[in-house]
C-alpha cells in the first residue's frame, strides 16, 4: 500500500524509490540511523554492539546487536535491496554464534561499542539498568535470542522460511523499511510484516500452544516401553471378536505388513486387544507362533479352527495364499468384554497400525485398573 499525500484536489501516491536511488548506502547510513533509533523496530531494545565479530575462525558480523527488557540478545541484520536476500540463513547462523553469550562478555562489547560513540558511560551500569537489575544474573541472560530482519521488501521464500521457523519456536520479525519520495525528501514507511502487530500477541500465544504439543509429542515419543503390545481386533467382515474370544486367538489379513506385524507377537507377548471406535475388549499372554489361520489347531477343541462354528467364516477368505490369507496367534486370554462393554475414555490411547508397541502411561493405568492385569501400571515391568 503506498503513502499519500493530502492535496487540496484529493489525495495523491507518493513515488517509491529505493535506497540506492537515493545513494543510501547499507552501513553508512540505514546502519547508523537504526542504531541511533532502534525504537523504529521495536520497543524496549539497547544496542550493545555494530559490525559484531567477536568469535574465532569466522570474519563474520553481525549488523547490530541489541538485548531487549527480557534480558534476550537481538539479532539485527539489514539489507537494502528488494528481496531480504537470504537474510534468515544468515541471521540464523548468527543467532548461533551469540547463544552462549554471557553478561560479562556482553559488557565488554558494550564497552567496545560506547568507547565507539565517544560516549563515557560505564557499560556495567548502563546495561545492568536496562534491564532493572541491581546485579549480574547469567542464568537469566540470554536465555533466548531473537532476530529481526530488515529491508525494503522480502522475497516470498524469505517469508515463507521466517513463518515456519516462527511456527517451530523460533521468535523472528521482519521489517521492511519502504523508501518513498516527496520533493527532494526521502520518506521511510517502516512497518512489522512478520509477526502482525494487529496478530502479534494470537501468534505468540499460538506459537506457544504449538511448542507445548510439540514437547507433549516428544515426551510420548520418548515414554518408556513397558513390553506391552497394543493389537487391534478389527471386528468385520475378516474377523469377529466373539471368535478370537471364544477359541483364543488375535489375527490379521490383507498383505505382507499385516502379515508381518502380526509376526512380531512372539511366544509370552502381553497383550491388550482394541476394536476401533470402541475401546479396550481384552488382555492376554500370547501362546505361539504367528500362523496362518488355515493351520491353527484351538488346543481346548482338538480341532482346527476352520472345522469349528464360526460367527465369522470370512476368516477363510484367501486361506491357502500366504500373502492374503489371515495369520493369527493363539492367545491365552485372561481378561475379556462383548464389544458392547468395550474400555475406553477420553483421549486413550489408539494406534491405525494392527499392532504397535503400548507405552502411555494413562492408557496402561486406565487397562491395568480395567482388566485387573497386575504390572501393567506405568513404570512396571509386566509379569510373566
């Protein structure tokens, strides 16, 4: 959206210009004036340092370096062009190298920085009253550390990266400074694009509601297995629950990843037995080996089970191919429900795959509690 200028026939679009044009020079000029008023890209921010170097084995710097009232680093790097260049590549390497930042070390580029300007101020004071502290406290310093991009303008992959790495964690504003012209005046319109001052505080909220789902993701992921096994029953037309109840068994068909997840039942596997949509129906020990239906003898009946009633004879479909016939493990069942009293609450536990390891530990508590299975309480070693 242009500038206008109010005339007295109407209202009349400024010219754009750029920084160039205009013999605006990165350093010399944008530099300087951000560092005298750093304000233009945000309140509460002090800069510490400009033309920042102060690491080994790398002749980079950073445009400018600030701490905000929050006692974060800031990362500021500039550009004059239209596109932001690949300034978050750049800024992200950065944000890096300063992260271990201490407050001392802060000072002393501060100190850098004042002795600079000319300026006679104790670096210590000045800093340690920014940030209203009395004295140093590096467990708080730079426990964070924030970019903030600047340009005439941004590429939509510049745009793009900063609104994922923002969505990831990462705290990353963008702020395009728009040179206009009027008569022989330069204009800037410096406004925040990323995040939206009107958004600013639903995005932060978001970014935070998506940080702790991702933590709560990783703390499933990273939950101890208790040597449970999660297997669903699939009560349809391959199978039926009242089956695998009656003659001891849980099964799968369809191809070779069923087949196969089926195989990783092995001999005194506990088990629990889920049917989607409804809950937890059984808990057992399993007895045997995976095999194919066709072949599995129901031990209490002497009998194969293909020459027992069956509610669900679908069971025989594709009996004599390995790939697709139904491959089963018998199952010494210690607890079982009709589908109609099926265990479940809000939130259990349920998996797609037909079997998969049981390691949450509300869903282990909630089935131990249900079926009476001793061991089965988060932390415990199944018994066997």
């Amino acid at each position: 959206m242009p500038l206008f200028e109010i005339r007295s026939d109407g209202l009349a679009a400024l010219p754009e210009t750029t920084f160039s044009q205009e013999g605006l020079k990165e350093r010399q000029h944008l530099q300087r004036m951000l560092r005298e008023q750093v304000g233009v890209l945000g309140d509460g921010l002090l800069v510490i340092a400009e033309e920042f170097g102060d690491w080994e084995d790398s002749q980079r710097r950073i445009d400018l370096l600030a701490v905000d009232k929050l006692a974060n680093l800031v990362v500021i790097e500039l550009k004059r062009t239209t596109d932001g260049g690949h300034l978050e590549l750049q800024a992200l390497r950065y944000a890096a190298m300063v992260s271990l930042m201490t407050f001392d070390q802060a000072v002393a580029a501060f100190a850098r920085h004042l002795q600079a300007l000319g300026s006679g101020d104790d670096a210590r004071d000045r800093l340690l009253g920014f940030l209203g502290w009395s004295e140093p406290d590096d467990d708080q310093f730079a426990q964070d550390v924030r970019i903030v991009l600047v340009s005439a303008d941004f590429s939509k992959e510049v745009t793009t990266s900063v609104l994922w790495l923002n969505d990831h964690g990462l705290d990353i504003r963008c702020v395009r400074l728009k040179p206009y012209k009027l008569d022989d005046r330069v204009l800037i319109d410096a406004e925040q694009l990323i995040p939206l001052k009107e958004a600013e505080e639903f995005q932060v909220h978001l970014r935070e509601k998506n940080e702790r789902e991702r933590d709560a993701r990783r703390r499933k992921a990273a939950e101890p297995w208790t040597g449970y096994w999660y297997v669903s029953v699939d009560d349809g037309p391959d199978r039926s629950w009242a089956d695998c109840r009656r003659y001891g068994f849980l099964g799968a068909c369809g191809g070779a990843k069923y087949r196969d997840a089926v195989k990783n039942l092995t001999p005194g596997a506990k088990v629990y037995a889920y049917q989607g949509g409804k809950g937890y129906v059984g808990h057992g020990v399993v007895e045997g080996p995976a095999q194919m239906a066709r072949d599995f003898v129901v031990a209490a009946h002497g009998k194969p089970l293909f020459e027992l009633p069956l509610a669900q004879p679908g069971i025989k479909k594709h009996a004599d191919d390995p790939e697709r016939a139904e491959w089963i493990v018998p199952v010494r069942w210690l607890v079982t429900v009709d589908l109609a009293d099926a265990k479940t609450f809000p939130g259990i536990f349920a998996n797609p795959h037909v079997v998969c390891k049981l390691s949450q530990p509300a869903t282990l508590a909630f089935v131990a509690k249900e079926f009476g299975a001793a061991g089965a309480a988060p932390g415990s070693s199944p018994g066997r």
